[in-house]
C-alpha cells in the first residue's frame, strides 16, 4: 500500500461514519468494501503480524518479562515503530496498565508516524482487532 493510498483510506475513515463503524468490527471487509484492495492487503499483513506478536507474548515468559521491565526497548526489538508503541501497548494490555508504563514524552508524541506507524495506529483503533489481540493472548 502507498502512503498516498494509505492517506486516502485515513480520510475516507474520519469523514464516513458507516466506514468508520464497519471498520471497527472488520478492517479488512470495510477497506475490500471500499474497494481499497491494497489497504486491505496491507492491513492483513499488520494484523497478522499483531495476532503472531500477541501468540509469542502469550508463549514466551522472557518477552512479557522484557515488556514489563522495559515497554518501549521490548516492542522496538520486535520491529514496531515508536509511534505505534502506545497503541500497542493498550491493545496488549489487560490490567489497563500500558499509558503509566510509558515516559510522558511518547505518550504524547505528535509528529507525523512513519506510514506503518499510521498502518497500526489505524488498526489498533480497531475494537475489532483489538479482541483478536486479546483472544491471542488468552488462547495460546
């Protein structure tokens, strides 16, 4: 997906609220109705991404050990961008803990992410995704 694209489909996300609502239950259903096949394709492969994140997080004790110790250094060596880190972070999180876990600064960070900084954020904006998360690090 291009940045030009992936802005369209950001847009297209804030000015339709019947977008906005199908997207919440099914990214990847609300970008393919949307006739957006690259966003949708782009999406599946974060989401999958995310889901597989969320397994090894359910499996392996030294990487919530690393996420609890050090939020920002654990998700940086598994590839996600800072801007995402939040985000991320509250999809993960089932105590409700994850904006104290993280220095000010970050939390409220304001430049413009690097588009797949902009891919998660929309993702994980997602209630949708957000209990796929959440069943991945429960079921596995």
């Amino acid at each position: 997906m291009t940045e030009s694209e992936l802005a369209s489909f950001r847009r297209a996300l804030e000015l339709d609220p019947v977008l906005r609502r199908r997207f919440d239950a099914d990214p990847l259903a609300a970008a393919e109705a949307a006739g957006m096949y690259d966003v949708a394709a782009g999406l599946e492969q974060e989401l999958r991404g995310l889901v597989a994140f969320a397994e090894r997080i359910a499996k392996e004790s030294d990487l919530r050990a690393e996420l609890e110790a050090d939020p920002l250094a654990a998700l940086a060596a598994a590839g996600f961008p800072d801007a995402a880190t939040l985000s991320l972070l509250t999809a993960l999180d089932t105590r409700g803990e994850a904006q104290a876990m993280l220095p000010e600064v970050v939390a409220h960070h304001h430049q413009q992410p690097p588009p797949r900084g902009q891919v998660l954020i929309i993702l994980l904006g997602s209630t949708a995704v957000t209990d796929k998360i959440q069943s991945a690090l429960r079921n596995t």
